[in-house]
C-alpha cells in the first residue's frame, strides 16, 4: 500500500499520509494499492529472534477471502452482518491473485498502519529458554516506559492468561486486545503480571496509540552506516532523506530492504528521493500510464549497497529496482520477491472494502517485476553471510571497512 506522491495517490503498505485508505473509500479514484496486502494488527516481524510485540503492525501475509472476516462490534454495516461478504463475493469471482477482502473494521486498522500507528502499550517481546516470554525492549514514553517495565523483565501472564509455551504471536494478540483488525482501543486497560529478579508483581496500563519505527539507522563500523527500513509508512522516505543528506560524501551506506513486504509508494518514492538527483523512479498503471519521480538533491555521492533477499516486496522492490536501473546502487542478496501489480480498494455496500488489481508497475528500464522479483548484482549463496558481503562490496565502492 504505497502511495505515489503528487500522482494518482498509493496504498499498501501501512502508512499514513500520502493517500488516506478512508478517503479511498469514499472515492475510489483517490487512492491506489501497491503493495502486498498486509494483515493489520498481526505481529510477525521476526528479527534475530526478536517478535516486535504490541509495537508490530505490520504482517506480510495477504488477506484473502474467508480469511479474518469475523464480526465486529460497533463497525459498519459489514462488521454488524459478521464478515466482509460483498467483498469476499467479489474477491471469489475475480480470480484476481492479488485481491483482498476486508470488513470496514478490518481495513480501518489497515488504515491505522499505513499511518504507522498502532494500539499497544509499548513493548516488543521474544521468546526465551524453556519457553518463557521476556520483554525484549520498551519504546521510550510508552505506557510500560511510565510504568516502570524494562526490557529483560519475563512477562508472566496478561489479563490472567499465562504466556509460557505460547507462540509470541498470541502473547502479541492478547497484548493488543483482540486479534488482527479487532484489537481494542487507546485508553482500554491490561493487566500484565511480570518477574525481575525473582520479584514478581502485576501492571495495569492503559493502551495508548503509538507510531511505529520502521527505519532504523546503525553503524556497521567505520565509514559504513546501515539504514533499515522494515516497511513503508508514513514519514519513513522523509526520515531515510534525513539520514542520508547528513552523511559524509565517503560515508558508505547499506540500505537493508530484507524482509520488507512493502509500504506506501509514496514514500518508496521518498526514499529514492533520498540517493537521487530527480529521476524516473517508476510507471504503473494498465491502459494508461503513470510516472513517478524523485525529487533533485539527494545525495548521489556517498556509495551504495541495497540488500534484498525473497521476503523483500512490493514498494520495496520498486525502489530496488529504480536504484539499479538508474545505476545509483548495487543490489546485493538474493532475488526478490515478485510482487509487482498495484490494487485499488473498492468500498462495498456493506461497508466491507475488496482491493482489487488494476495494472503492474516497471522499473525506469522497463522491468516488470511481477512474478520476476528483482536478481540482485551480486547473488549471496546459501550459508554465505549478506551483511558481510555486502560490507565487501561497499568497500570496493571507495569504503573503508
């Protein structure tokens, strides 16, 4: 779900921003979908061990028919009947690969992460020795940062339900409240019963609406900082032009694209912007044909790797693709996914909301990348190290390393 900024507007990925998914449904025109379908509300980033508990909105997982459409309470008509019918309905006939039916409450959480918002009270959990849940880390000024809860604390029950031997996944959906686009309101309260140190004691926080960190910046030693964008949401172009226009000219960089499902066009395009001089960036579109373009000024400069592998989607893929067709960066990794088509919602009248695909976008050469995915310059083989080999790649771009 990206949006394409200043063009037809975008969709798909989580982000807020560039296109509205509720203006989309109340105009079909406003808005187009590029992107992988994502699930609200479901936790399944999975990062060196590491689940992004409640601060997760993002799974890569398409929605399709039959799939989550359970009833809602207080939602649209849709919601009230007890699924996502006419969209469901709709989704079956069109034999469409891509389509995706959601209830009104479904894709107003939808609508929530492509603002890279979520409900939650701020901690991301993983899943230790012998089964126990422990905190990994707490966002700074969330509700379990005021209550005092800190990352190594083993988290042992939420609103009395044990967490030990449970998938994270349930330990992130009981955190939330309620399962993927069900989950419960900012200000609604949980209980969390928790060990340090062999003190035990319980928490009742309120959930608050937070926003989601999807771009990460580190150093990867001297002269090479690694920026990793794990979707595409609002603000996330914007904040990877921060970075790169800050850096030193022989400061080399690693754009990690793994494992990201996609995001709003727009801010892919953004993000283009951000290692660009202006541009073609992509077109899209089926009988008529749309372009999109980077703004000038970027930092054209510094060298560039970007390092994809299959779980690297969508708004991820069009930004990959642009950068190596325009020449800017070498793609190191394995090849990517292949999810090149853009969708478009389409609010029913239940109130339930399909998407469905209009066209495929290509590369500034021409490139599809549906069912294709992008090849990378440099192929990491199995059991090979990517990060390592793309640090050897920066160096032979001028890098110390």
């Amino acid at each position: 779900m990206f949006a394409p900024r200043g063009s037809a507007r975008t969709v798909n990925g989580f982000a807020d921003g560039e296109h509205r998914p509720h203006r989309v449904l109340r105009g079909a025109g406003l808005t187009l979908v590029f992107v992988t379908v994502l699930a609200t509300g479901a936790v399944t980033e999975s990062w060196g061990g590491v689940t992004h508990g409640d601060a997760s909105p993002v799974s890569p997982r398409p929605l399709r028919s039959g799939e989550g459409g359970g009833a809602g309470d207080g939602g649209a008509q849709g919601d009230t009947q007890g699924g996502a019918h006419d969209a469901e309905e709709l989704v079956s006939r069109s034999g469409d690969r891509w389509a995706a039916a959601y209830t009104a409450r479904e894709y107003e959480g939808l609508r929530m992460a492509l603002d890279g918002e979520y409900v939650g009270v701020g901690i991301t959990v993983r899943s230790s020795s012998a089964d126990r849940i422990e905190v990994a880390r707490v966002r700074p000024g969330s509700p379990a940062d005021e209550a005092g809860v800190r990352a190594g604390d083993r988290l042992l029950a939420i609103d009395g339900t044990g967490t030990a031997g449970r998938p994270v996944t349930d330990v992130v959906t009981l955190l939330r409240g309620g399962p993927p686009g069900e989950g419960s309101s900012p200000g609604s309260e949980v209980v969390l019963d928790l060990e340090r140190d062999g003190r035990t004691w319980s928490e009742r926080l309120r959930r608050a609406r937070l926003s989601v960190e999807t771009v990460t910046v580190s150093s990867l030693g001297e002269d090479v900082t690694r920026i990793r964008i794990d979707s595409f949401t609002k603000g996330s172009g914007d904040e990877v032009r921060r970075v790169a226009d800050r850096l030193p000219p022989d400061e080399g960089i690693l754009l990690d694209l793994r494992g990201n499902p996609g995001g709003l066009v727009a801010e892919a395009t953004d993000a283009a912007s951000a290692f660009l001089d202006g541009g073609l960036v992509a077109t899209y579109g089926d009988d008529t044909r749309h372009a999109l373009y980077a703004e000038p000024g970027g930092n054209t400069e510094s060298p560039l790797v970007v390092l994809v592998d299959g779980g690297t989607m969508s708004a991820a893929e069009l930004l990959t693709g642009a950068l190596q067709d325009r020449g800017r960066a070498v793609v190191v990794g394995t090849r990517t996914f292949g999810k090149g088509s853009v969708q478009v919602p389409r609010e029913q009248p239940d109130g339930s909301v399909a998407e469905m695909t209009v066209g495929e976008y290509t590369t500034p050469a021409g490139r599809t990348v549906e069912r294709e995915g992008i090849a990378p310059d440099l192929e990491v083989r199995p059991g090979e190290n990517a990060l390592e080999e793309a640090r050897t790649v920066l160096s032979g771009l001028g890098t110390r390393s």
